[in-house]
C-alpha cells in the first residue's frame, strides 16, 4: 500500500540531489538544472498531500509553483545569456566582480 | 506490494537515476536529455497520484517549454563554457557532501515526525475520469487572486527576460 511518508522520502531525495547539484557543480546552467530538480521535488510532495488528504488545494499550488518556476528559468538563462556576453564563462568562479 | 507501489518504486528509481546522471555528467547536453527523462517519471508519478491534469503539464511545460529553453541556451553558450570544467577540490566536495547531509537529515527529522495519512478516498479526486474540472474550480473560486498575481509575474519574467538577454545594438 502506497503511503505518503514513501513519496515523501522519494521527494527528500530527488531534493538531496539538487542540493548537492548546486553546491558542487561550478557550471551555472548546470545549477539551475537543479534548482529544477529541487522545485520538483516540492511539487511531489505537495501532489503527495492533495492525493492524502484528499483536496485538490495542493495541486492547484503545484500549478502556481510550475508557473513561477517557468517565469524562474525564463529570467535565469537570459541573465546567464547576458553574464555570458560579458564575461565568455558560464563558471561562477568566474563571477568575483563584487568580491575583495 | 500491489500495483500502484510497484508502479511508484519503479519510476521513482528511474526518476533518481536520471537526477543523480543531470548532476554527474560532464557535458550539459547529457545533463538536459536526463533531466527530461526526470521530469518525465516526476509526471507519471504525478498521474499514479491522481493528478492527471498536472501529469500532463508538466510533461507540455517543464520537458516542452523550460527544457528546450535549457537546450537552446546550451547550444548558444556551450563552446568555450565547457572548456575549463577542472575537478572540484577535495575540501569542496567534502563541504558540499555535509551540507547535503545536513538539508537531508533535517528534511528527514520533520518529515519522520509526521505527515498526513491516507484519510479519504482518493479515487474522488479524478471521479470522472480526470481532475480537471475539480482543478479548475479550487484555482478560479478559491485561489482566483494569487492565479492573477503569477499571470502578471509571467508577464514581468516575458518581459524582464527580452530585456536582459537582447543584445545591445
């Protein structure tokens, strides 16, 4: 019998995985790749508890979510696109302008 | 284990893999085509979940839409950006790893802690053969106001996103 607490522990790790996407990987489309990851894997457990309880609710804030991570990406990847005009390197070890 | 927890582990194990492959490949076009194949698994497991309309969005928007965003924009930057990947430093993996860890156990504590059981029949979600007409009337009656507000955060990211990434002639 499928449970909640099993999608839940699924959606710890698909987040897990995103995290660790973002902290090692130095490419920045790489990190939003996994910010992608981590987005999902709130999703899942907002899916997970509108099919628990059971209402709809959940689902329609998934929907939100889906919205704002679009908007999210559309405006990541322009910046990447215009950081890359500027600097050639998509490194973000490279990006250092406001440190000292 | 009947079907539908067979049918959960077996596309949450695809789902895992390919996520643990996105973050693993050196080069990015490898890394989209398996975040497809996540994004993908997310979706039908979204339509184990009885959430059918949802299923299908994410496969139009997310592995439609955003991932051939993702495409077009390695394909614009990826030459000289994948020349220089050099390994992470060991202390960096090591921090990186605890880090992980830390999100985890803590994610792990709340989540052990409690969660919702199964209180109703789920079947009611999709009565009639889908949960579009059931979506449909929470988002315009009750979430009408906040369904607005991503309307014009849309508009503002479409915008915002010319803006940026035009080029200045």
């Amino acid at each position: 019998m499928l449970a909640p607490q099993h999608v839940m522990l699924f959606s710890l790790a698909l987040f897990s995985v995103g995290v660790i996407g973002v902290l090692l990987r130095r490419n920045a489309i790489l990190i939003l790749m996994s910010i992608e990851l981590m987005l999902n894997a709130a999703n899942v457990n907002l899916v997970a508890f509108a099919w628990a309880r059971p209402d709809v609710a959940g689902q329609v804030l998934a929907m939100f979510v889906i919205a704002v991570a679009a908007g999210e990406t559309a405006v990541g990847l322009a910046i990447l696109i215009a950081l890359f005009r500027n600097r050639a390197s998509l490194n973000v070890d490279d990006i250092d302008l406001l440190k000292w | 284990m009947d079907g539908q927890m067979l049918m959960f582990a077996a596309l949450a194990g695809v789902a895992l893999a390919s996520a643990v492959m996105v973050v693993t490949r050196r080069n990015l076009v490898h890394s989209a085509l398996y975040l497809i194949v996540t994004l993908f698994a997310v979706g039908a497991i979204y339509v184990l979940l009885r959430a059918e309309l949802l299923g299908v969005v994410q496969v139009l928007v997310y592995a439609g839409g955003i991932m051939v965003l993702f495409l077009f924009v390695i394909l614009l930057v990826e030459r000289p950006a994948v020349a220089a990947p050099g390994k992470p430093r060991r202390v960096h993996v090591a921090a990186s790893s605890l880090m992980t860890a830390l999100v985890a156990g803590l994610l792990a504590w709340r989540f052990l802690a409690g969660g919702p059981d199964r209180a109703g029949d789920t079947a009611a979600l999709s009565a009639q053969g889908g949960n579009l007409e059931a979506v449909a009337m929470t988002m315009f009656r009750d979430y009408l106001l906040p369904f607005e507000a991503v309307s014009v955060l849309l508009l503002v990211a479409l915008v915002g996103a010319i803006v940026l990434a035009r080029s200045k002639a």
